[in-house]
C-alpha cells in the first residue's frame, strides 16, 4: 500500500534518513518496537511490533518508489496478510501508526 498524498501541496524535500528519523522518535515514545531489517534486498526498511502486532514500512524520499524487487517483496507480504506500507513523508507514517496502534487498541482492550 503505497501512502503518499496526491494532492497539490508542496512538501519538504527530505533524506530517507530524516523521514526514518522522525518516525521512530515517534514510534519511541508510544510503545512500539522499531527493528530495522537487514535480512537482504528488497525487504522493508523496517519491522514495527506492538501488542503481538507486526507491519512493515519502506521508506523512501518524498516521490521515490520502491525498485522491483521490493515491490515483488511488498506485495508478497500484502498477499500474506501482513501490512505493509511505503512511506515518504513523516506525517503521513506517524498517521499510519496510529491508525495501526489504535486498532490493535481496540481489539486488545475490548476482550
């Protein structure tokens, strides 16, 4: 799933790095796991745990999209049920992980 705005709003050039940055500072502070992934090409850049909860993000700088191996990757992790998303803008991933977070929430705490 591929999270970007298509909109015309001009957004901050930003490094990989940066967008990587600010995200898990994020993800620090709200009690998710963040494990960046070595396990070969074309993997998500990282693993996000929460809750007994796994997801995926790609980073990319704003506009870039993912080479065809990490697309062929993304996808077979999408077909698999896992969630997966490509992200090239901080707000846009910290809005995805909190959606995510607040669904597990709901599911966890409701039982």
């Amino acid at each position: 799933m591929l999270a970007g705005r298509e909109d015309h709003v001009q957004r901050p050039r930003r490094l990989e790095s940066e967008i990587q940055t600010i995200v898990l500072e994020w993800t620090r502070k709200h009690g998710i796991i963040g494990k960046k992934l070595s396990w070969g090409e074309g993997w998500p850049d990282y693993m996000f745990l929460y809750r007994g909860h796994v997801c995926f993000i790609e980073f990319k700088a704003l506009g870039e999209k993912p080479k065809k191996l990490q697309g062929y990757i993304i996808n077979m992790l999408v077909t698999r049920h896992f969630k997966v998303w490509v992200v090239d803008d901080p707000n846009i991933g910290i809005a995805i992980l909190e959606d995510w977070i607040n669904g597990i929430r709901a599911l966890t705490d409701s039982g």
